[in-house]
C-alpha cells in the first residue's frame, strides 16, 4: 500500500497561496517575535519568510515533511541570514567607532580633489591634442616657470615665436573647452 504524503503547499495559486498564508501566519509570527524584540522586524522578517516560501515552493518535497516543518525551516533561514547581516553590521560599525567620520570640511575636501583630478585629466587630453612647437612653448613657460625670452632661448627660437606660439596654444586650449573653466583660465593665464 503506497505510503501518503502530506500535501504541497498550495502556493501553485494565489488563492492557494493566501490560504497557507492565513492558515500560518500566525505560527510564523509567533516564531519571529520570540527570536527579536522589534515590532518593525518582526513584520518585515514575517513577510521575508512569506515571500521567500512563495519563491521556493517548487522545491518542496514533502517526503521531507510537512509543509509546517517547511515553512518553519524557510523561517529559521531566514532570520539567520538577518541576524548574520546585523553582525557583520555590528562589527563594522564596532571598527569605525571612535574614530573621526566625515564632516562637511571632508566632504567638500574629498569633492575638491575629485574635480581637480577631473580638471587634470582634460587638461591633460587638450594637452595632447596640441601641436609638439605648443606643447613644448607651453611645458616651459606654464610647467617649468620659464619666462617667454627663456623658453625661446631653450627652443632655439626668436622670443617673438616663442610669443606667438604660447598664443596659439592657449587660444587652443581654451577653444576646446566649451565652458569656462577657472582653473585652465588660471592656468593659461600663467602663461601670460
């Protein structure tokens, strides 16, 4: 004589599937608000176990055993995966606890570095894009601190060139640059 197995959980349908609900929901709540002391948790943790038996009906097997003894396993996974997250949680905070977080000053420091990097990267591509007689008219003058008359000497061109080229190399640099940007401005007028 074949043996019975209890029945799946009705979860094939929504109506099967609100059933087992009210037929376990407050089995399951019990279960929960014995294992935390906050109201909130209790009813997120409840819906958890709800929708993760939902997610896994399909693999029930009820030669396992019933579907109470299911849903109260769902349940005990459930809320070991919560109380493993508030640990890793606790943990974390127990490392940063005593020392300084962020304030304001951090935040608008951290922002500025960013957009500097950020400045320096585009500055760096119109760099690039410029001819070798700029780049070099313009690494002198800008970078090395050298004067017009000294980055020509350097160059081995007239002052005048060497003039005419820093022109060219800002007029370029700052064409390419549909906003203005204070510090390229700042930058280029360096060069002056």
């Amino acid at each position: 004589m074949p043996t019975e197995h209890p029945p799946a959980p009705p979860v094939a349908n929504p109506f099967g599937f609100a059933e087992f609900y009210r037929q376990n929901f407050d089995a399951v709540l019990g279960f929960v608000t014995r294992r935390t002391d906050s109201v909130h948790l209790a009813a997120d943790l409840t819906a958890d176990i709800f929708l993760t038996a939902l997610e896994q009906a399909d693999g029930y097997d009820p030669r396992r055993g019933t579907p109470v003894a299911w849903l109260y396993g769902i349940a005990r996974n459930v809320l070991a995966a919560h109380f493993r997250g508030s640990a890793r949680e606790r943990r974390a905070v127990s490392q940063i606890a005593g020392r300084r977080l962020l304030d304001e000053q951090d935040v608008a420091a951290i922002e500025a570095r960013i957009d500097a990097a950020r400045a320096a990267r585009r500055l760096a591509g119109l760099h690039a894009a410029l001819s070798e007689p700029l780049r070099a008219v313009l690494d002198l003058v800008v970078v090395d601190g050298l004067t017009i008359r000294e980055a020509a000497q350097a160059l081995g061109v007239s002052a005048a060139t060497a003039r005419m080229r820093l022109h060219r190399a800002r007029k370029a640099m700052k064409s390419v640059t549909p906003q203005t940007d204070p510090s390229l401005d700042t930058l280029l007028e360096a060069a002056s």
